[in-house]
C-alpha cells in the first residue's frame, strides 16, 4: 500500500503542482504519456523509478514526497541549511569546550 500511496504522491504533484505538468515533463526529459503512464498508481505495467521521481523533485522543488517518506520510516526531513547552522553552533561551542589549555602545549 505505501507503493500506491507514494506514487499518489508523486501523480498530485506534478498534475496539482504550481509547475505545469508538461513543464516539468521537459525539464526530467521524459515525454508527458510516459510520465503519466508512471504516475497511475493502477498501471500494473509501467513504474515510477527512483531516478525519475527525484528528478521531479528536483524540477518541481516540492520536497513533499521526500517528507512523506521520511514519516512513514519515523523520521523527520530537515532542510540541509538549517542543519548546518545546527551543526556550526554544535562545532563551536565543541572548539571552545576543547581549547587547549595556555599551560599545556597544543599538539596538532
């Protein structure tokens, strides 16, 4: 079911996204038929790929799916920026923790 579920995702995606369907359809290179026929979560014979579902990602910047997935395994999706900032403030409050001692020579 999360198969279906994701690829529902997807398929509200590109044909509700603010981007047009078609727009996004040559921006992943990929003809819009084909690209329909991947997004039905009932065609049986055709699949939406990995590859293809992170180029519509990345074309749409819609990271909705991604956080879908991420809930679904128990996770919570950060953007990059703000885990970084994260990690700034974790790496120098670390440095000031760890600065060598004027008394004791630094060995690098």
């Amino acid at each position: 079911m999360f198969e279906k579920n994701l690829t529902k995702k997807v398929q509200d995606m590109v044909l509700e996204g603010r981007i047009p369907a078609k727009l996004v359809c040559r921006r992943i290179k990929k003809p819009y038929s084909t690209l329909l026929r991947e997004l039905n979560p009932f065609d049986s014979h055709a699949k939406l790929g990995a590859e293809t579902m992170f180029e519509i990602v990345k074309a749409t910047h819609n990271v909705s799916v991604l956080e879908f997935m991420a809930r679904e395994l128990g996770y919570t999706l950060m953007p990059l920026e703000s885990q970084e900032r994260t990690n700034t403030k974790k790496t120098n409050a670390d440095v000031e923790k760890k600065a060598p001692s004027p008394h004791r020579e630094a060995v690098m």
